[in-house]
C-alpha cells in the first residue's frame, strides 16, 4: 500500500505517525540539551568547589575561567544543536529528504562533541532520543516511503 503525501493548508503534509515521532524525538533531545545546559549553567560554582576540593594545587581563578568557558560553550552547543533540530526537524516532518539527511549530520556531529567532551546522564539521553530520532525516519517503510513519493 502506497502513503501519498497530502498538502493541508499552510504547506503542511500529512506526515505518516513514525515521521510524527521521529520529529518529537528531535525535539525532545533539543529540549533536553538546553535544560542540561541552562542546569550545568546555574551548578557552575558547584564544579568550581568540586574541582577545588579534588585538586588543591589548581589556581582558583585559572578552575573559575576554564569553568566559565565549559558553560558558556555547553551553552552555544545546545542552543546551536536545538535550532539545527527543530528547523530541520520541521523540514523533514514536512517531507524534504534533504532535511532528513541534515538532521543525520547534525545528530552524529552531536554524537562526537559529546564523546569527546565531559557530558552529562541528561546530555546522554538526548543523544538516544536523536537516534530514535534516525531510526524512525530512515529505517521504517513508511518512512522510506513518505520521503521516496512526489507530492
């Protein structure tokens, strides 16, 4: 059986329900990288305190600068993850295999800035919930289908 893609006012289609969940997969995952970053942003003294405690020898203000610039950084990642997410998450709900490929890209380049810097139990579901968020737009045939047919 053959899903057509059907327009609705506004240029939407009719996305098939595992097109639905792929997209509120990606979101779900930007949303949970800007609470992680907005929690690591208002724990930050916490850190600093941490890292004081562990490594006395450490220069108090060299710990505070390096700490301000891990925050700030995670800060700029996940509001740049989250836009690439949800404008590219609503492209490829609205059927462009092209955003369907940029939201791959985004998400394994995600995946490498989070192996190779310190993260999170929180930055680490996010990036579950993207490759749900893969899966669910690539491996099924409705899928495969909704992004293969002409509007």
């Amino acid at each position: 059986m053959r899903t057509v893609k059907m327009r609705i006012s506004g240029g939407d289609t009719d996305a098939p329900s595992v097109i639905r969940v792929s997209f509120w997969a990606w979101i779900a995952a930007a949303a949970i990288g800007l609470i992680d970053a907005v929690l690591f942003f208002y724990f930050k003294n916490t850190l600093i305190d941490s890292t004081m405690r562990a490594r006395p020898d450490l220069n108090v203000d060299q710990v505070r600068s390096g700490a301000n610039s891990f925050v700030w950084l995670t800060l700029i990642l996940a509001v740049l993850f989250g836009s690439l997410y949800a404008y590219f998450g609503y492209r490829m709900r609205a059927g462009e295999r092209k955003a369907r490929t940029r939201l791959m890209i985004a998400g394994v380049v995600h995946l490498v800035v989070s192996i190779l810097f310190p993260v999170s139990l929180i930055v680490l579901i996010g990036v579950v919930l993207s490759l749900v968020g893969v899966l669910a737009m690539y491996l099924p045939a409705a899928a495969k289908t909704y992004f293969t047919d002409e509007v």
